[in-house]
C-alpha cells in the first residue's frame, strides 16, 4: 500500500510530466516552471493524486496570493496563472499515461483579488529622450522600440540580419542564460524555432546603417570589446544608459549634471526596461491599425491572445494618435523630435545615407 501511494502521489507524476518537459523547453523557461513545481509540490505534492479536491487547490491559490512563500510577497496574478497552467497539465499527464479517471481540480478560476502586474509602454517624453540621448545602448533601445525584439533575440543580433533594401530584420536567433554569467545562443525565438521577419521603418535602417559604418563588431549591440554581451556586461550597459537618460533628462530642464559627481545625481526618470520597449512597439502596431493577427506574428507571440492582452492595456496618451501606417507614424516622430542635431551625433550624415537609401530601393 505504502508503493501505490509513491507511485500515485503527485510529485510522482510531477517528477515524471517535469523530466519530459524539460527537454522541449529552453533553460529558462525550465527554471521558471522548476520553481513553479517547488511551490505546487508544497501545497498537494504528498497527496495521491486521484484525492486532490478542488478546495485544496483554491487553497494553495489563497494562500500564494497573500504570500509567495520565497519571496514573502503577494503572488502576482500573471505567475498564478503560470502555475494553475503547470497543474493542469500534471493532471492531464496523469490521465494520459496511467487510464486514470480523475477529474482536473485545477480547471478553477484564479482568486480575483490577485494583484495584477501591468507593463506599460514608454511615453512620448521617455521616447523623445531615448532618441536624444547619445549612447551605444541607443541603437539597441530603438531596435526593440521598432521591431519588437526581446532583449535576448537582441543581443546575438548581427549586421546581416538586416535587409538594408526591403527594409526588414530578420530574427533568427535568441540567447539563454545558463548557470553562469555567459549568454548560449540557441536557433530560433522563445515560441518559435523558425523565428520571424519583421518589417521596420525606414528611419530604423538608417540608424542601423550609421552605426554598421563605424562598427568593428559583427553583432549590431555588443561588449566594448565586439564580443557578444553576457548578463553582466548587458545590465552593466543598461545602466549606464539609464543614468545618461537621466542627464539628459536634466539638460532639457535647465539644469546640467555632471554624471560622475561624487555625491551621485537624483533620478529625474524612472527605470525603463527592455520589456518595456518592446510593449512600445506592440502599442505602435495598434496606433498604426495593425490587427491582433499579424500584430502577434511580428511579436513573435505563439498565442495571439498574448497580443490581446497587451492590446487592451494601452496609455490614454498612446491612444489618442491617430494614424493609417507604421512608417507614417515613425516618420513624424523623426521630424517632430528633431533627431539630426548636435545631440545624437548624426548631423548630414543622417539625410546622407537616407537619401541613398531611398535610391537604392
């Protein structure tokens, strides 16, 4: 009796759902759902899995709300949903490979007071600083900010993958952490091991094409030294890049602060994330009337009900732009924020390699 209880408890089956799992996903979506099954196994993992109640599963949601038991936090209701996911498919995995007929207690709704953690996307003053603010981390920001990428599609990106003629960028390949501070670059995106093209503005290939011309790394954001970034050379970079945005943020006030002062510099701006950039661009593909479909092939989302989230979660002052095209909309924010003067240092270079582009094509 004491076998059949391992053999039927659910961290057997978790154990087992997990060895496979981990194999069709990367790394680091296998150490978000390894930590996941840490917290699920504390709530149901010694039960046989054919007694579990709904209650208990309502319970463990309860109690994850008020506190993540390692963070000492409120579970956000995003994880939470990451996690009734993991349990459904423990469930279904059971019932799948042993005959069992058990229902799928998991299949509840997630308690409605768990906080919800919206990302927002930049705003037009936060844009207008990142194209004013000169920094190697500029070209980087404006990438995702008009293609989308995420931060690790980013980083192992090249100058080739650029289309300088059809105006595209081609985004084949993405990078993992692993358990130390190198990046491994894999083939293929987070959702899709064919990853995506994405057509971009003009204006984006100019600035790539600039930066090309000077460059002596082969990938578009790197190291000082060329070579591809690590996670600590990344948050290095994003980091200074914060701080420069914050002097410029200054400047345009009136006020000039000299970034390397001894008693350090008050913030003006807040953080700005990757991630946050890349919801910029899914809420320029919205402004622009790009619909939910193509929006999510371009974000390179495996549902396109990712894209309807985001879509639904969009800035008052975002919504009031109203635009036909993505190119006509990118096209006035050049004009309007006057990007080619003495503070990016494009000065002719800029309508130069623009002109030649457009006659190229």
């Amino acid at each position: 009796m004491a076998v059949s209880k391992i053999i039927l408890s659910f961290a057997y089956w978790a154990s087992w759902w997990y060895t496979i799992k981990k194999l069709t996903v990367g790394r680091s979506q296998a150490k978000n759902i390894y930590y996941q099954l840490k917290l699920i196994l504390m709530y149901i993992g010694d039960y046989e899995i054919n007694s579990i109640k709904p209650m208990q599963i309502d319970f463990m949601f309860a109690s994850l709300v008020q506190e993540n038991p390692n963070t000492h936090r409120p579970t956000s209701r995003k994880y939470l949903l990451d996690i009734r996911n993991t349990t459904i498919q423990i469930f279904e995995f059971a019932r799948e490979n042993d005959g069992l007929h058990i229902s799928n207690p998991a299949r509840r709704t997630i308690p409605k007071n768990a906080p919800k953690k919206t990302r927002r996307a930049i705003t037009e003053d936060e844009l207008y600083l990142i194209m004013k603010t000169p920094h190697r981390a500029r070209l980087a920001a404006l990438i995702m900010i008009f293609a989308g990428l995420r931060r690790g599609e980013l980083i192992p990106l090249r100058w080739t993958d650029f289309d300088y003629k059809k105006y595209k960028v081609r985004i084949s390949k993405s990078v993992e952490a692993q358990n130390t501070n190198k990046l491994m670059v894999k083939e293929g995106t987070k959702t899709n091991i064919e990853g995506r093209v994405v057509s971009i503005p003009k204006e984006l290939i100019v600035e790539v094409e600039l930066a090309r011309r000077t460059s002596k790394s082969e990938f578009v954001c790197s190291q000082m030294d060329g070579s591809m970034h690590t996670l600590s050379s990344w948050r290095a970079m994003w980091q200074s890049f914060q701080t420069d945005l914050n002097v410029t943020s200054w400047k345009l006030a009136g006020v000039e602060y000299n970034k390397f002062r001894p008693q350090g510099m008050k913030k003006r701006i807040d953080n700005i994330t990757p991630h946050m950039l890349r919801h910029t661009y899914a809420t320029i593909l919205y402004i622009s009337g790009v619909d939910i479909l193509n929006a999510a092939k371009l974000l390179g989302h495996e549902d396109p009900k990712t894209t309807l989230v985001i879509y639904t979660h969009l800035t008052k002052e975002f919504e009031q732009v109203s635009i036909a095209k993505l190119q006509t909309y990118v096209s006035n924010l050049y004009r309007r924020f006057n990007v080619k003067d003495d503070t990016v240092p494009l000065c002719d270079d800029y309508k130069i390699v623009l002109k030649e582009i457009e006659e190229e094509t």
